[in-house]
C-alpha cells in the first residue's frame, strides 16, 4: 500500500527561534578543522583547564561507592545548599536559607527557560538586554512573551537608560534580565546600578533576574544584587561553579531568591529535570569551599591571557575599554570594517581564527567583537602571530 507523504510540522514557537549560534558555527569549524585548516578557536567562553585536584578526587572517590547512583532529590544535596549558603556569605556578604532561598541547578542556561516558564504567561511582556546573552531571546520565545529590547549603549557605560525604560508599557512587563559583570561587554558589577535596577522592579513590580556567572573573574570585588536591601523581594541570582570553578561542563550552578519564589521555580524545574549525579554535588561542596588562593590563581592565569588579547584587539585596529571584567575582551572595530559579521568571517577563513561578531548579541553589539580567554597562551600567540602574518599580506 503506497502512503501519502505526512505532512508534519512543529509548534510555532520551533520557527520562532534558530539554532544557537556557536552550535551552529562550531560545525563550520569543524568542517575547516577537517579539511586540515588548523583553527585557533577564541570563540567560546569555556573553561580549558580543569577544577582543583580536591574536587576531582572528591568525584572520583564518591563515583566508585556502590550507593551514589540512585537517582536524587530535584532540591539537591543539603550539605549543598548549605555550601551555597556559605560561599554566598563569605564571598558576597549574602544571607541565604539552604532550606528555603536555594535551588541547585542542572547549569544556569537551562535555568533562563525554566524561570521563563515559571513568571511569563505568553503575551506577558520581559525586558532583554541589547547587547545580551542570546538565550535571554530566544528563552523568552519560548515561553511566547513578548520582548521588549532595552538598549546598552557604550555611551552610556553599558548600563540601562531608566529614563527610556520609564516610558515602556511597564504595566504588562513581568521580567527582566540584568546581567553584570556584562557578558559580553564586561562591564563590571556596581552597587549603584544594582539599587537602581531593585527600586526599578520594586516601583513596577517587575521580577529581575540577576544572571551572575563572572563576577569571580578578573575581579576582585565580586558582588551580588541580593546584597541590596529589599532585593530578595523582586530579585532572583542565578551563579554557576562553570566559570569560577573551571566546571562548566558539570553543569553546576543555582538559583537564590524568596522562598515563595524559590517555590514556584520548582514546580516547574521538578516536572522538567530530576537531580544532579550524587558524586558531582559532593564534589560541587568542595569546589565552594576553596580558599581564596584558588580565585586568585585562576586570575594570574586569565591576567596574563588578557594581555595577549588585548594585543590581538589591537592587531585587529580595535579599540576597547581596558576596566573590563569577566572572561572575554570586547572591543569596538574599526569604521573601515563593514560589519562584525564580515571582519570575523574574514579572521576566520583567511588568519584561521575563530573569534565572536558582536552582532550575535543583539544590534547594538554589531560594531563589536568578542575575544574569549579560554585558550592557552600558546594558543592565544599563536593567533596573534596568525593576524599579524595576516595583516602584512593583506595590506
């Protein structure tokens, strides 16, 4: 019997969206990779070195117990929660409930869908950075809320214009996203900007979401929205171990907030995702537990990185801003490029290195690129000399 051919297509929401942009662009190069062209990749912000050897033990030993493979409480581990609660206070001057203002989280990304899910009716209104994190769009997709882009401008410091955000139909807007250190600008974190943010969502009854992933990273001053009185009212921080602990892909990070909050997040996250592996939450417990010198290690590291890229920055006639924190170099291309697209495809297939278009981030990033630190010195020289070679065949 012969069949007609189905004619199947997904939910709106699927056309709505396109696939991730470093998922799709780390298949071109490894396309180029396999025809031989050797790509230095300076794209992505993921950790190439590993957590401290106290961690993995901890993993290791904890792995190769016979009772640590059943499956576990979506609320995690309380040894970690309580060790959340502790590397909040020590490090931020935060006050946390283990019991009632904590949420372990299979990554923090995953964690932008589900809080979606959680405050956003579709139609409800949610404001995203411009520049931002991509995931902040397209989760917001997702969920069919309606996005309302607020501009982050270099002249204004890569800060919100409140004046521009008060005249917004502030009355069907739920959430926003904040983001500081700013990814992908690096604007640090500032107590100032963190108080006017809360009385903003406090006045308007708009919930924020405080994504805080770098603020261990070049920064010696690492500061949370929750320190800001009333802010666990509106307020909710999102952290990972991914970028402070070289675990990124362990997939360990939480949510803090109010408990009612903190409730509804997990009816949500509980019906999405079960617990974490047994093992990676004891090892996560030691991981916050590090002692000061491991932070500053990983800096001396990331600060000699950063020297080489700001050399690349320069090699490419970028200009940036050299206060920037977190795990990336952002900087401004000339006015002779066309876009940031074509410099980085230019980079890319004729220098053979990968680095970000602004654009990817939002319009308002389209002048820009993005150099990633996670690449070894070796590597990062090897770019360096790659453009150079570059620049003086090309001229």
């Amino acid at each position: 019997m012969k069949y007609d051919t189905p004619q199947i297509k997904p939910a709106n929401r699927v056309e709505q969206i396109k696939e991730y942009y470093f998922s799709r662009r780390l298949k071109e190069v490894a396309r180029l990779n396999a025809e031989g062209r050797d790509i230095i990749s300076l794209g992505i912000g993921g950790p190439d070195r590993a957590p401290s050897q106290e961690v993995i033990d901890t993993l290791c030993e904890a792995a190769n117990r016979p009772d640590t493979h059943s499956y576990q409480m979506t609320i995690g581990l309380p040894e970690l929660r309580r060790a959340y609660a502790g590397w909040y206070g020590r490090h931020y001057g935060v006050t946390l409930d283990p019991d009632t203002e904590i949420q372990p989280l299979i990554g923090s990304k995953e964690a932008v869908l589900q809080l979606s899910l959680t405050f956003l009716n579709p139609g409800d209104g949610v404001l995203v950075p411009n520049p931002g994190y991509p995931t902040y769009t397209s989760a917001s997709r997702l969920a069919e809320a309606e996005i309302f882009p607020y501009n982050l401008t270099e002249e204004n410091g890569w800060k919100p214009d409140f004046e521009a955000l008060e005249k917004l139909p502030l009355e069907k807007i739920k959430m926003m996203w904040v983001n500081y250190p700013h990814m992908p600008t690096g604007t640090p974190a500032d107590r100032e900007l963190f108080e006017r943010i809360v009385d903003f969502g406090r006045r308007h009854s708009i919930v924020i979401v405080h994504d805080n992933p770098y603020s261990f990273i070049l920064n010696n001053n690492p500061q949370s929205i929750l320190s800001v009185e009333g802010a666990k009212e509106i307020c909710i921080e999102l952290n990972s171990l991914s970028k402070s602990h070289n675990m990124a892909g362990w997939r360990m990070a939480m949510m803090a907030s109010n408990p009612q909050f903190t409730s509804w997040f997990l009816k949500v996250k509980s019906n999405i995702d079960s617990g974490q592996f047994r093992p990676m939450m004891l090892a996560a417990v030691k991981a916050l537990n590090a002692p000061q010198e491991w932070y500053d290690e990983l800096n001396a590291v990331y600060s000699s990185r950063r020297k080489i890229a700001e050399e690349i920055m320069t090699a490419l006639g970028c200009t940036f801003d050299p206060g920037q924190r977190g795990l990336f170099l952002w900087g401004r291309i000339p006015e002779t490029e066309k876009s940031s697209e074509t410099l980085a495809d230019r980079i890319l297939y004729e220098a053979r290195v990968f680095i970000t278009p602004g654009f990817i981030f939002g319009s308002n990033g389209d002048r820009y690129i993005r150099i990633s630190l996670c690449a070894t010195e070796e590597n990062l020289n090897r770019a360096l000399q790659r453009i150079k070679e570059y620049n003086s065949t090309s001229k």
